[in-house]
C-alpha cells in the first residue's frame, strides 16, 4: 500500500509541475520574456494532463492553438489507464 501512496504522491507533483509549467509560460508571454517551449508544454500535458488542462482553462493559456487540443486526449487517456489500473486491483 506505501508504493501505492508514493505513486499517487509522484503523480500529482507531475501534475503540479505542469500546472507551474503552465503558468511561468503564461507570466512569460505577458512578459515579453523567454518563453517555454511548445514542445515541453506538450511534453508535461502528457505527463500531467490534470495540471496542464486546469492551468489552461485558469490562465487561458494556449486554449486556441490546434496542438494544444491534445490537452483533453491527454486526460482522457490518463483516466482510462487509471480505471484499467482500479480493475486490474479487484
């Protein structure tokens, strides 16, 4: 059950890191400064789709480009690994 913990524990800091992700990126375009790359954005929504998708729709963040309606997939996707990973328990 401690591995268990120490799992959900990593994933919601991957989710947590792309929420900062998210968010540095968008203080950086009001900025005019360095920017985070598309591709590491994509890169964390993989990793962390909740983060991600909850700092796009609050910051309103990259909501109009075409690559970023991976987004939602991405979420998508993670929750039916997590319902296969449940049944897989039982």
């Amino acid at each position: 059950m401690i591995l268990l913990e120490a799992e959900i524990a990593i994933y919601l800091t991957i989710n947590a890191a792309a929420f900062l992700a998210y968010y540095s990126d968008k203080r950086s375009a009001r900025r005019s400064a360095w920017r985070t790359p598309e591709k590491t954005l994509l890169v964390m929504a993989l990793l962390g789709p909740f983060g991600a998708l909850f700092a796009m729709r609050l910051f309103r963040h990259k909501t109009q480009k075409g690559k970023f309606r991976l987004v939602p997939l991405f979420l998508c996707l993670h929750i039916v690994l997590a319902v296969a990973f449940v049944l897989t328990l039982t």
